[in-house]
C-alpha cells in the first residue's frame, strides 16, 4: 500500500512538473508575427516587422474598461518616468498599448485616453487599434499578437471585456521575454528589473 502512495505522489509531482515544464517552453516559444499591422492613434498604420530596435511593454487594454486596465496604465505611466530617469526609455524601450475594442476605441479616442494619463505622443508609447469598419480583419490582427501570449478576451454582450490579466515583455525581435499581472498586482519594480537585466 505505501508503495502504492509512493508511486501515485512521485507520478503526479512528475506530472506537474512535466507541466510547468511545457508552459514555460511554450511561452519562450511565443513571438508577434512579423505581417501584424495594426492602427496607431494617429491613424498611421503599424507593422511589428517594421519595428525592431527596441524591447517592448505589450499592453492589453479596452477603455472602457472600469477597473484592471486604467490602473495598469496609470502604474506604467510612472514606470515610464522610472526608465527616463535611468535615460533608456524612447532610446532603448517603448510601450505598446493595444485595445481589444477597436470598434470604440478608434484612434481618436485612444489619443484621448493618453491625454487622461498624461502620456505624451512622442512616438514613443505607441497605442493601437483596428479598422472600425472592418472589425472581423481588426480582431484577426489583435489576435495574431495576443494569441502567441495565450492572451484572451472576450465580450459577452455587455460591451465590458473579459480578459487575461498580463502585460508582457518582449525583446527586439518581438518574442516573448517575460510577463507581469495587471492591475494592482503590477509590480513597477519588478518590471523596472527585468527591463534593465534585459539590456545590460
């Protein structure tokens, strides 16, 4: 019998093992194809294979949203100012702001929602949307970059988003090196870390 229990503990420590095992390859794994190109809030078109000289922030965000999202934004406000002080933001980091609701959130909204924020539009916190007028080709795009991340959302008629709750770091090449909660869990700190591990 004990010999038993002894099987059955090591065969599930092994299997949740194997588990954090693939999850960490798969998200190693992950990378925003190069052909996304989404809207940017000064309606010019964006491709994430045209972008490679910087390591990014990847945000997900409706602004609608009543609570997780403003605060994750409004933490790497304060984040940013955290990377200009150290003189690498806009040089050698951006952040990207993507919407999940490009019908109401069309570039000139997005760029009301920087202003909320005081996020100055200096090319360097980049917010992205999709085409209203052709939302079913907007979400394949949103998704293309969210899906790598195993990022998901979804509205269930209310207009109020459900979604992962994760910000997501990625190099220069645009794969992934690391992800962080949202909202209040966002740990700027944390962030502030792996971003300056990632460029020394």
């Amino acid at each position: 019998m004990k010999k038993i229990i002894i099987i059955c503990a090591i065969s599930i420590a092994l299997g949740i093992i194997g588990g954090i095992s693939f999850f960490k390859v798969r998200d190693a794994m992950a990378k925003i194809p190069d052909d996304v190109e989404l809207v940017t809030q000064e309606n010019k078109a964006y491709r994430f294979g045209d972008d490679k000289t910087k390591i990014k922030l990847i945000e997900f965000i409706y602004t609608h949203c009543p609570d997780v999202c403003p605060t994750t934004t409004q933490k790497m406000a304060i984040l940013k100012k955290d990377l200009e002080e150290k003189g690498v933001f806009g040089d050698k980091v951006e952040f990207i702001t993507i919407t999940i609701d490009p019908f109401r959130d069309t570039p000139d909204v997005l760029s009301n929602y920087m202003d909320t924020f005081e996020i100055k539009n200096d090319g360097n916190w980049i917010f992205l949307t999709g085409e209203k007028d052709n939302l079913q080709k907007s979400h394949e795009q949103i998704r293309k970059v969210a899906e790598p991340f195993q990022f998901q959302y979804k509205d269930p008629g209310n207009g109020f988003f459900i979604h992962t709750t994760f910000t997501y770091l990625v190099d220069e090449n645009n794969k992934f090196i690391e992800k962080f909660p949202m909202g209040k869990e966002f740990n700027r700190e944390d962030v502030l870390t792996a971003i300056m591990d990632e460029l020394e």
